[in-house]
C-alpha cells in the first residue's frame, strides 16, 4: 500500500499543482483545494499502524494511528481556514479588476511596473552616469 | 559676505585643542586607551598614542587647524557664489570634524578591526564633503565614485583583517607582529590590507577617484587630499609594515605600483590645465614616492617615508589652498587663462612658492631633506632605483614649476579680485613651516624617526642635514634639478606627449573599466529585471520547478540504501484503490472540464471518496470531518461559481497551447517531487516506537475514550486553539477583504 | 515557565479582542501597541531567564513529553521572537501614529505577533506548523491591505505562493513523523541519524523550500519584490523584517537541531543557492529606481548571506547566520519605514540604514560581515562572493540614497512627529548596536549554540542526552 | 430539487442541533467534536441561507446577528481554558481534573474543563462559519456592498 499511497498522493498534488498555474483563478482555488486533500492523505499515510480505530475499549489486534489522524484533522481544518480566504482575495481580484485570469493580473502589473519605473528613470540613469 | 560663521571658528578652535592636545601627548611620551570592545570576539579597543600614531595626529589636526581658518574664509565665499544660505555650512563643519577624529583614532589604532572603521569613517565623511556641493551631478558623482573606490576595497582590509585574526586568534596589531610568521593566510591577508591602503592612496591603478575628487570645495581638497584621506592609505601600510614585509614579493609590489604612480601621476599631473587637477595628480605620484619608499624596506626608507608624508603634507596642502585663494580671486581655473599674480598678489605668490619649493625638494626648504632620504634610500637598494628616484625628482620639479610659473609669472592674465586674509594667511604660515624646515630640521626629523621606528619595528635614525660635499644624494639631486629644469623649459616637446599620455589613460585607462563594469551591471539588471517583470512574476510555477529539481537533486545525489518499498497490497485493501482511484479520476476531470459546476462536483467526488478511504482506514474522526468539510466545500463553491461568469477569453491561440504544455510539465514535476518523497518517507520504518502508543495508553487518564479527540482536546489541545485561530484570522480577513472589515 | 506562557497569551487574548473591535479607533491601535510592548518584555524577562538559568520548557497539560505538547525557549527561540515582535512593535507604532485606515489591521497584526511567538518558542514539530499557518495567514490578510490594484496582485500571488510553500512543509511533516515516530523536535533530532540519508534529504528539501520561500531566496522570490513595492511602507517593514525571520529561524533550527546531518550532505547546495541569492539580488538591486523596489530585492541578496552561512556551518556559520539575520531585520524596518516619509531626520536614518546594507561602520551592518567572513575564512570563493556582494550593496545603497536624498530634499510637509520619533529609535538601535556590537555578538552565538547543540546520539540511536524521557512501550 | 431544498433546509436547524449537542455532550468517549458539531449546525444555516435568500435567512433568524460576538467569545472562552493552568501555576493546557483524580458524571457528560474547551471550540466554528457565509451569500446574492 505504500507505493498506492505515495501514487494518489503525488498525483494530486500534482493535478493541484496543474490547476494552480491555470490563468483561470477559480481554476486556482479548485487546484488549492486538490493540494491540501493530498496532504491530508499523505498524513494519514504516515500513521505508524493501521488497524481498529483507536477508541476504548480497544480491540486486541492493531489499532491505527491516532496521532497522525489529530494531525490530518488539524490540517483539514486549515486547509479550509485558507481555501475560504484565497476564495475571498480571488473573488476581490475578479472584482476589482474585471477578469478570472492570472494574465492580467499580471499585464496589469507590467504597466504598472513601466509608469513607475518612467517617473524615475531617466533621473536616475543621469544619476548612475554621474558616477561613472 | 566673507566673514566666517560661529560653527567655522568652532570648529577652528577643536581643531587647535585637538592639536594641542596631541602635541602634549607627544612631548609626554604618549598614552593608550585599551578596553574590551567586542570580548566575545576578542576584539579590543585599543588605541596607542605612539610614534607613527603622533606623527599622522600632529598632521591631522595641525594641518587641520591651517585648512580649517582658511575654510572659515573660503565657505562663506563659496557658498555665496552658489547662492546658498550661509549655514548651509552645519553639512560641512561636522564632517570635517568627525573626518578629522576618524583620523586621529585610525592613527592611533592598534586593532586591525578598529584601524577598519576608523578607516570606513574617513570614507564616508569624505563622501558628503566630496558631494558638499550636492546640487551639482558631477559633485555627487566625485563624492559617490570616491566612496565607491574607498569603501570597497576597505573590504579587502576587513577581510585581511579577518583572516589574520582567525588565523592567529587575535587582531591587535602588536600581538599579530610578534606572532605572525611568513605563510599563504598571512600575505593574502597583508596583501589584501596593502590593496584597501594603496586605493585610499590613490595610487595607480586605483588613483582615478583622486583628480575627480577635487569637485570638493578647496577647503575639502586641501585637506583630504594632501594630509588627511590620501595619508591613510600610507598611514596603515606603515603600521602593519613589519607584517608585509614578511614576504618580500609584497614589498615588490608595493615598490612596482608605487614606480608606476609616480610615473603616471607625473605625466598626467604635467599634462593637466586645471589648477587643482595638476594638483590631485601631483598627490598620486607624491604618494607614489612613499609607497616606494615602503617597498624598499629597512630603516632608511622608513624614515625616509615617514619624513616625506611630513613634507609633503605641508607643501600640498598650501598649494591646494593656493589653488582656491586663485580660483575665488580670477574665477577662473585653468592655469592656459592665468598668469602674471605675483605682482598683485606677492604674499601669496610667496608662500605658495616656498610651498612648491618644498615640493620641489630645492635647498633651504624642509622638501630638500625628503629627497635627500629618499635618495639614500634608493642608492641603498641599487642603481636601478637610483635612476627612477632621480627622473622622479625631476618629473616634481617640473610639473611643481609649471604650476607655479604659470601661475604667478609670465603677463597678467586676469587680474584678480581682492580676497580676505583668511585665504593668504594659513598658506603663509604652511609656506613659513616649510622654509623653517629646511633650517631647522630637527623637530621634524625626531618625528619622523618615531614613526619610522614603529614601521621598520626597531629603532630607526635618520640625520637629514646639507653636506658640501659629492655624495651620491647631492649629485641626483643635482641631476633631478638639472632633467626637471630641461623639462619644464622644453614645453614644446613635452607638451605633445604628456597630452597624448593622458589621452591614452583615458581611452585605456582603469576609470574607462570602471564605468563600463558600472554601467554593465546596470544593464544586466535592467535586462534581467524586465524579464522578470515580463515572466515570472505571476507564475506559481516559478516556484514549482525549482523544487521539483531540488528533490530530483536530493533523490540522485544522496547515498542511500534505495530502500522503497512497494508494500503489501491484501484483499481488505482493495476498496482503497478503488476508492483512490476514483478520486484521482476525478480530480483529473477537473484539470480537462472547462465548465464551472461540473469540476466542483468532481472535486467533491474526490473529498468524498477520501473521506471513505479515511473510514476504512479507521479513522472515524477524520472521516466525519472530511465530509463535513467537503459539504461546506461544495456548498460553498456551488453557490460562488454559480454567480461568476466564465472567463471571456478564448483559448484556442499558439501561445496558449504552449502556456498549456509548459504547465503540464512543471505540474507532473511538481507532482513527481511530491511523490518521490512522499514515498521515500512512506518507505522507512520509524527507529524507534512512535509516541502515538503512549498517547493511546493515557487516554484513560484524560478521562478520555477516543483517542483522537482527547489527543485534539488535551494532548495536542494547544494545536486545536491555534487551528480555530487561523480560522477566525481567515474569516477576519475574509471580512476586510469583502465589507472592509465590518463583521457583519 | 509562567512568563513563557503569558509570551505565547498576551498577543493571543489581546489579538482576539482587537479584531473584534474597530481598529480604526486610536485608542484599538494603541492597544496593539501596548500588547506588542507588553509581549515585548515578556519576551525580554524570559530571554533574561533562558540566558541566566538555561531553556525553559513546559509540556502542555503536565504529560510527558512527545504525548503533550512542548514549549521551549532557549536563546535562538527568544532571540527571533524579541526581534520579530521589537519590528512588529515599531512598524504597529510607526503606522498607528499615521492613522490606522482598516478595522481589523490591530488585530491581525497583534495575531500575527502571536504567531510568530509561539512558532519561535515551541519544541514540537506540528505545533510549529500550526503556528507558522496562523503567522502566514495573518501576513496574507496584511499584504492585502491598502486595496489598491497593485495590492492586490500582489497579495493573491503571495497567497499562493506560499501557500505551496506550506503544503509542501506539511507534506515534509507528515514525512518527519513517519521516520521517526515524533514529534518532539528534540527527539526528532536524535532519531533523524538513524533514518536512511536519502529520505531524509527529500523531506529536508521540503523544509527548505518552504522557508527559502518565506525568506524570498532566489529562485524562490518571485512574489518578494511586487508584495514589498505593493505593501505600504509598514507592512512591508513588517513582512521584510518580522515576517522573513521564520524563514531564517527556521533553516537554523531546522538544519541545526533537526537535521543536522542533511544539513552536513546539502551543504554545498545551500552555498551555491545562497550565492546565486546573493548575486541575483544584487544585480537586480543596482539600478532599480524606486526605494521599495531597491529593498526588496536588497532583501533577497542580503537573505542568501544567511543561507550561506547556515551552508558553512558550526558555532561560527551559525552566529553569523544569526547576527545577518538580525541585522537584516533591523535595516529593512528601519529602511522601508524612511520610504514614504519627509523630515530631516528621515535621510539620516536611510544614510544609516544604507550603511548598515553595505556593511559599513558605525552602523551595525559592518558587524554582520565580519561574522560571515569569519565563518568563511576557510574558503576564499566565498570571501570574493562576499566581496563582491558587498560591492554591490554598497553601490545600489548609495545609488537610492543620493537619487532619493542627498540629490534634493523630500518636499512636502514634514512626517508626523512621532512617527519622526519611530524611526529615529530604529535608526538608534542600528547606530548603537555598531558602536557597542558585544551584546550582539554574544546573543548570537548563545542562539548558534543552541540550535547547534542537536542531542547525541550514540550508535543504536538512542537517546543518551537531552533530557528525553525514555519511550516506553504500550502495555 | 431547489423545492426539495426549500422544505427540508428550514427544518434542519432543530436536528442538527441536537446532533451538535449529542456530539459534544458524549464528548471524549466517541466520534466528533466540537469541530464537527460546529459544522454541522453551520451546515444546516447555510442551507437555510441558500433556500430563503440571506436576508430571509437572517431575519427569520435574528440571533445570527450576534454572530461574530458569539465567535469571539468562543475563541476566548477555548484560550482561557487553554491558560488556565498557568494561573495556577499547571502547565498550559491542564485540564481538570488532573489525570487520575476522579470526575463527576452527569449520564454520560463528564465534567472536566476538556468539555468547555470543547464548548468554546463549537461556539466559534458555528458562528465563524456563519460570519463567512453571511459574507458570502450577501456577495453571492447581491447584497449592497
């Protein structure tokens, strides 16, 4: 079971992954959402014994692990502290700049990048070459 | 207008005391101040006011008091001139100060760390008095190039000093000289010292900060220029000198740069027709003399050197303020425009010529005696330096000549407005000091033989006195005066070259790599930066990657047992790959489907089929939040995507397929990293038995039945109020993203 | 014990209170600065404590540990948390006094301030996620603030960025307890020998993602620069000098103390990473032409020092990767707080900033290389790294310095006064701290000492040292 | 379906209450806490929020409003059962009584402070998630801004 563990846990932190680069920023908090599921299964995975569950009175035979379980109850819940967060920012972005894509978010940004930069530019190139 | 501010005499009465006190320090034999500064390291603070110390502190604040009456006149002046308020001077007269302490604590430092920042200190006071005329471009770009220059190879100097320290266990100079023996740590560190002291110097190839330099008003040149900046270069090779000369092919080097100082400085110093630029290159080469004299070695030469900073410090420094006195009077500075001011100003064409007859090194002045030891010196070490200390000599006379010939002889070339005492009457009192030298010597030579004896790390003495007679002294000197003279008269012939020499230096010259290797970097950043911007800015990708082969990295270089496992896979497992499988699936859906309701389905799809593989995996609790979670999820996603529109771009264009590969790729390495070591980890066995086994046996101690949520509740309770805190800090910020903080 | 508690209390109760109010009140964002101080000299008194009488540590509920949860302090968990909470103070102040313009600022930055100290004095592996999730939420919520575009932009990639980043620090959790069977980090260390190396360096990758990714190391850095131009001047402070110190801490301890000997196998690659920071960030600095800009990416080269220096190890690397990292908090505060202020006394406190970028005395910057250079004294391709990082520091510096202040003043009316007064404190702590370094240099190398000192293992790998008690069996 | 949500939604509330008090009163001996409690009767408002429309929702439901005092009183009421040892000079986290010592029973609620923790923890996730959902279902449904 190791290897199908380790097999579902790679590929959805992969597809995560996939998702979180999309341009489509819903795409993104889906791809969020698939990454912490892989690893709250990865927790679980590490449990040191998988058997009964481990409430009293316990059974004779093995009992699963409940630490690494408080572990993954811990990480489910802030797994979805930030997923519902991210939601919100991505629901402000769209908002406020009329479009789901990361692209212009980003174009957004590069013209930003360029009036600042002008404002200062060629004073501060005058600058450099004074020092040389 | 010209009369000075209170701040000025202010500081020209520190400036006094401070001299004064230094002089009863050396008449009483000295002092030192040695407390713990930094124990854990083993540095102390530890300052001596010996020889060598005297010697640089007498000239710091002497010198100081002269240039500082003469600033008191100049500033005022100057400052009118740019039409700025008068107190514009508060961004002067503290500079020069603290410059002038830096100066006297790096003189007196007997700790490499401490002899560093006192060396840092006179870098960055020099900036701002460089830069005084801040609203002038090129004034800053001198003050930033100056301090460029400096404080980088001031570097150098920490890291020899690091270096010696570590190597030795301790940085206090003293101690180093005694236990320090010839080896590769020790002359890279001494090496990297001289390099930081030969830069402050302004010695070739690091000189060309030195004539921009000169952008400082009058006051700042005279001063730092002559006695104070420049002198710490050579300053610090004579305190550390028995630690260079350890190794033998360092003082060659030190005799190769300060030949080839020397040299360039002349020339370029005859090739000048600004009055303070003929000056700053004067000062290289003249620095260049010492550092020979440094490279030489033995008793003569460090005498001799420390003789020469004496002579020259008092010679250069009135010539600068000649420099300035002329400029305020002609508002002019090319010395091809001027001529003819010993008639309307004899005072200062006096002085300033007793000056440049020090410099000259012509009899009855205290410059005579430095030629006569650096000749000593010279012979000592064979013919061959012989023969460069005369052309040296003669390349002085010359270009000092030039400078003061075309100055005050020769038809009047502007007549010169009057100028108020203060601009004649310190370079009187230089030019009077340096006549007074040349007679009585004495003073002057017990000076130096104290400094001289704290470099050479013996007792050195030295005997400057004139002798009628043909030693070899008198008769290069008599050759020097004879080549200087020819020289100075044959300006047709020598004209031509030096033009050619400096047109060469700047085509060719170190400022050329200097600006090129600034303004290369400047453009690698702008490129770099703009394809930043452009690309990676917003790719999560950018990240990805790098970890991905990160972990590709660790996994194939790492010596392991290449113990993976595969593990059993028994009948009751069956439903969790099935059930694994179908999330899998599922969330691959989500990366193909372009819809909006269908990927969140499949993504619940997913959390519930996880929330079932953690119920077989008996794991109850987790299995009932899971699907909790995944409800809210759904509800949640349901009810946003609903409401937004899909995205209106369409994506069917080349460069979004490409977009699209690319993303594929980073995500199955993403996904590749994450697997490897998830199963690297899976695959071994914990050591020793998990803590998990003690958490089930106190349980019952806790009052408690389910293991899992006594652990949530009491074990691991603080992990549980720390969870719900990140809760409320999301809904908090969910809040003031979307009602700008109102809660409800 | 009592005082680490109330460390770990003051901001948490206080953080509560103050998101539910309305922060736009002064007398809210007095409170928060009243909570930072006080959390200050709890943090203080317990550094007092830890350096007189040795680490305090307390295990949640009275259990043994590895069943309750372990608090420890000791000098390198102390140390960060006073620095952290000493810039969250200034900046919280520093912003207050201008006027607070969201309601929940207070508070978040109060929660964060609690983050940051229980991550800083916690002995237990998912203890420290937990609190590092709470500190890099309550940064996500901070980076949004100001809602302009730019802002926002920024703070979506941020978010998403290191959100990866802490998935990928479960994941290496998750791998942690696996291998050994704890989560106590003290034990963790001792056991961590007896795990094959090339797990261990996998999870250790995992680590150290994670945290170049807070510490914005090049090739992790590229939400850095947009967050910090992005920011207001505060925030950022508070991001670039409070915030980036997890990612320092957390190599130290991390690499130090948990494991040390994937630390000893990824030396070499640490250096090279570190270097390629230090390089990229000071070519991307030369010729920027705004101040924020300039920082940020100063912030990634001076960052790739601290690796360097965890790279090179032992008590003197360590020291030194503390004192940087000490020493960058203090100039990013003190740097990104002069950006958008006017005053006389603002391009004095940047001159001292700027000299304490390039390492150049009397600022405390000077102090700091020294440290490195001594750590790196064996290796001379490291002393010309260091050089010509150094160079550049000094030349990208001075470049905003003079386009900014020296060329001509600032103008407009003056910043308020006590903001004025803010910086002045900040530009003190960094002129003292250069002229009188001892205190530095002896906290650091307490810090080195503690992370450093990794229980010995012997042979079977079991715990001979430390303190631990023994794991028994279930009956 | 939305008909079947219609009915259904608005008549959730009183199960799942009690299903949230059952979880939290049984306390350390099975499943659930009270995280899932506080789920659970999240879950039932959100679906009430979804059949009436938010404003609906709220106003059949005045007590809602209260929400974000209730969370921050949970949180407070969970931190200072947390803090409590300290006081006391007991570790963080102690609950009691200690181990060992022996607890009075009320049928199967055991009266230790885990149990207030525990109720500290429902009440904020309760209210928590419905300060998110007000959030949201006002954005989703058009709420003035």
């Amino acid at each position: 079971m190791t290897l199908i563990y380790a097999l579902a846990a790679g590929a959805l932190f992969g597809i995560g992954a996939y998702l979180v680069m999309r341009r489509d920023l819903l795409r993104v908090v889906l791809g969020v959402v698939v990454i912490s599921q892989a690893a709250t299964l990865t927790l679980m995975a590490s449990a040191l014994g998988f058997g009964a569950a481990p409430i009293y009175p316990l059974p004779s035979g093995a009992i699963s692990d409940p630490l690494s379980q408080a572990m993954a109850l811990t990480s489910v819940v802030i797994g979805l502290a930030t997923t519902a967060l991210l939601l919100v920012l991505v629901l402000r972005v769209v908002d406020v700049f009329r479009s789901q894509g990361l692209d212009e978010v980003a174009e957004d940004e590069v013209a930003q990048e360029a009036t600042l930069d002008a404002e200062h530019a060629l004073g501060h190139e005058d600058e450099e070459a004074a020092a040389r | 207008m010209s009369h000075p501010t209170p701040l000025a005499w202010l500081a020209v009465v520190i400036a006094a005391l401070a001299f004064g006190a230094c002089l009863l320090l050396a008449m009483s034999g000295g002092g030192r101040v040695d407390i713990p500064w930094i124990p854990s390291l083993g540095i102390r603070f530890e300052l001596e006011f010996d020889g060598l110390a005297a010697m640089y502190a007498l000239l710091a604040t002497g010198i100081g008091v002269a240039v500082f009456t003469y600033g008191a006149g100049y500033l005022p002046i100057h400052l009118h001139h740019a039409h700025r308020p008068r107190d514009d001077d508060r961004r002067f007269w503290p500079w020069m100060l603290l410059f002038m302490a830096a100066m006297v604590v790096l003189a007196c430092a007997q700790d490499l760390i401490v002899l560093f920042v006192a060396f840092d200190l006179t870098a960055v006071a020099s900036y701002f008095l460089i830069g005084f005329d801040r609203e002038r471009r090129d004034a800053r770009g001198a003050a930033m190039m100056a301090l460029l220059v400096t404080v980088t190879t001031a570097v150098l100097m920490l890291i020899g000093a690091v270096l010696l320290s570590v190597e030795h266990g301790t940085s206090s100079i003293p101690t180093l000289i005694d236990v320090a023996e010839a080896g590769p740590v020790t002359t890279l560190a001494t090496l990297l010292i001289a390099v930081a002291a030969l830069a402050k110097s302004a010695q070739v190839p690091l000189h060309f900060w030195l004539p921009r330099a000169m952008e400082a008003p009058t006051p700042v040149s005279a001063y730092l220029h002559s006695a104070a900046m420049v002198a710490a270069g050579v300053l610090v090779i004579g305190r550390i000198h028995p630690l260079l000369a350890l190794e033998p092919m360092v003082l060659d080097g030190l005799l190769v740069i300060g030949v080839c100082s020397i040299v360039i400085g002349g020339l370029l110093s005859l090739a000048q027709d600004e009055l303070k630029q003929v000056l700053a290159y004067s000062t290289v080469s003249q620095y260049g003399y010492v550092v020979v004299l440094y490279g030489l070695g033995g008793p003569v030469a460090a005498g001799a050197a420390a003789f020469y900073v004496i002579a020259h410090a008092i010679a250069k420094s009135a010539l600068f303020m000649t420099a300035g006195t002329v400029i305020l009077a002609t508002d002019e500075t090319r010395l091809s425009r001027l001529g003819g001011l010993v008639r309307p100003m004899p005072l200062l064409a006096a002085a300033s010529g007793a000056a440049a007859m020090a410099l000259a090194a012509l009899p009855l002045t205290i410059g005579f005696f430095k030629d006569e030891l650096f000749f000593a010196a010279a012979t000592e070490r064979g013919p061959l330096t012989g023969i460069v200390a005369v052309l040296a000599a003669a390349l002085t006379l010359a270009y000092i000549g030039r400078f003061w010939l075309r100055l005050f002889a020769g038809p009047l070339g502007i007549e010169p407005h009057a100028v108020p005492r203060l601009l004649v009457v310190p370079i009187l009192v230089l030019g009077v000091l340096g006549i007074a030298g040349g007679i009585v010597v004495e003073p002057f030579a017990r000076l130096a033989e104290a400094a001289a004896s704290v470099t050479y790390g013996a007792p050195v003495a030295i005997h400057p006195a004139y002798h009628l007679d043909t030693r070899p002294e008198n008769l290069m000197a008599l050759a020097a005066w004879l080549v200087g003279a020819i020289i100075l008269v044959a300006a047709p012939i020598r004209q031509p070259i030096v033009t050619r020499v400096a047109v060469l230096g700047g085509r060719l010259g170190p400022r050329r790599w200097y600006g090129a290797l600034l303004q290369g970097l400047s453009r690698l950043s702008d490129a770099i930066h703009g394809e930043e911007v452009r690309d990676l800015r917003r790719s999560v990708a950018a990240v990805l990657v790098p970890t991905g082969v990160l972990i590709g990295i660790g996994f194939l270089a790492t010596p392991s047992a290449w113990d993976y496992r595969i593990g059993d896979i028994g009948r009751e497992d069956l439903p969790v790959v099935v059930l694994l499988g179908l999330g899998v699936g599922a969330a691959l859906t989500v990366t193909r489907d372009p819809g909006r309701l269908r990927p969140v389905l499949a993504l619940s799809v997913l959390g519930f089929a996880l929330a079932a593989v953690y119920a077989v995996m008996a794991a109850p609790d987790v299995a009932l939040v899971a699907v909790l979670v995944e409800a809210v999820y759904t509800l949640v996603f349901v009810a946003v995507f609903a409401v937004l529109p899909l995205s209106q771009r369409a994506a069917a264009s080349a460069a979004h397929t490409a977009r699209r590969r690319r993303d594929l790729a980073a995500g199955v390495i993403a996904g590749i990293g994450a697997f490897i070591t998830i199963w690297a980890a899976l695959s071994r066995e914990p050591s020793q038995r998990g803590d998990a086994l003690e958490l089930i046996r106190l349980t019952p101690q806790a009052h408690g039945s389910d293991v899992v949520t006594v652990i949530l509740a009491d074990f691991r309770g603080l992990d549980t109020m720390v969870e719900i805190t990140v809760l409320a800090v999301a809904v908090v910020g969910a809040t003031s993203l979307l009602r700008r903080g109102r809660s409800w | 014990m009592t005082l680490l508690s109330l460390a770990i209390l003051i901001p948490w109760a206080a953080g509560i209170a103050l998101v539910a109010v309305d922060g736009r009140r002064p007398v809210v964002g007095w409170a928060a600065v009243a909570t930072l101080g006080g959390t200050l000299v709890a943090l203080v008194a317990l550094g007092a404590e830890v350096l007189t009488h040795g680490e305090v540590v307390v295990t949640t509920g009275g259990w043994p540990r590895g069943v309750g949860i372990t608090l420890r302090a000791d000098a390198a968990g102390v140390l960060f948390a006073v620095l952290s909470v000493g810039v969250l103070l200034a900046a919280t102040a520093h912003l207050v006094m201008g006027g607070v313009r969201e309601r929940t600022f207070p508070g978040i930055v109060v929660l964060l301030a609690a983050g940051l100290t229980g991550l800083f004095l916690t002995g237990d592996l998912f203890n420290f996620y937990v609190f590092f999730e709470l500190a890099m939420l309550a940064s996500y919520v901070l980076a949004t603030y100001g809602g302009s575009r730019r802002s926002l932009g920024s703070a979506l990639v941020f978010t998403l960025v290191n959100l990866l980043g802490t998935f990928v620090f479960l994941l290496s959790v998750a791998g942690i307890y696996h291998v050994t069977g704890t989560l106590d980090m003290a034990a963790i260390g001792a056991r961590m020998d007896a795990v094959d190396p090339n797990a261990g360096i996998l999870i250790a990758v995992g680590f150290f993602v994670a945290f170049s990714v807070k510490l914005g190391l090049f090739p992790f850095h590229f939400w850095l620069p947009t967050v910090y131009t992005g920011a207001r001047p505060a925030v950022a402070a508070i991001l670039a000098g409070g915030l980036a110190n997890v990612g320092a801490y957390g190599l130290l301890r991390f690499g130090g103390e948990l494991l040390p000997r994937e630390l000893d196998l990824a030396a070499g690659a640490l250096v090279v990473i570190g270097a390629a920071s230090v390089l990229y960030g000071g070519v991307l600095a030369i010729s920027r032409h705004n101040g924020s800009e300039m920082l940020a990416y100063s912030a990634i080269g001076q960052v790739g020092y601290v690796l360097v220096a965890v790279g090179i190890g032992g008590p003197v690397g360590f020291a030194a990767a503390v004192m940087i990292s000490i020493v960058n908090s203090l100039n990013k505060v003190l740097l990104f707080l002069t950006t958008r202020m006017r005053g006389a006394i603002v391009g004095w406190a940047f001159l001292l900033g700027a000299l304490s970028v390039a390492g150049v005395p009397p600022a405390v910057g000077f102090v700091a290389k020294m440290e490195l250079f001594r750590a790196a004294a064996d290796a001379p391709a490291l002393l010309v790294l260091l050089f010509l990082g150094s160079a550049m520091s000094l030349l990208y510096a001075f470049q905003i310095y003079q386009y900014d202040f020296w060329r001509t003043e600032r103008h407009g009316p003056r910043s308020h006064r006590s903001q004025l007064a803010v910086l002045g404190i900040v530009a003190a702590v960094v002129l003292v701290a250069g002229l009188w370094p001892e205190p530095l240099v002896y906290l650091s190398d307490a810090a080195a000492r503690a992370v450093g000192g990794a229980a010995v293992v012997v042979g079977d790998g079991t715990v001979v040292s430390d303190g631990l008690p023994a794991v028994t069996s279930a009956p | 379906m939305s008909s079947i949500i219609g009915v259904v939604a608005p008549r959730l509330l009183g199960p799942a209450l009690i299903l949230a008090a059952a979880i939290i009163v049984k306390g350390y001996a099975d499943v659930g806490d009270g995280f899932s409690a506080g789920v659970i009767v999240a879950t039932a408002l959100a679906l009430r929020y979804v059949s009436l429309g938010w404003e609906l929702a709220e106003r059949s439901l005045p007590v809602l409003r209260r929400a974000p005092q209730v969370a921050t009183a949970g949180l407070l009421i969970a931190l200072a059962t947390g803090f409590a040892g300290p006081l006391v000079g007991d570790p963080p986290f102690t609950h009691y009584p200690r181990a060992g010592e022996s607890v009075i029973h009320i049928g199967t609620l055991e009266l230790i402070t885990a149990v207030v923790f525990d109720l500290g923890l429902f009440l904020f996730v309760t209210a928590a998630f419905v300060v998110l959902i007000h959030h949201l279902a006002r954005l989703a449904q058009g709420g003035p801004r």
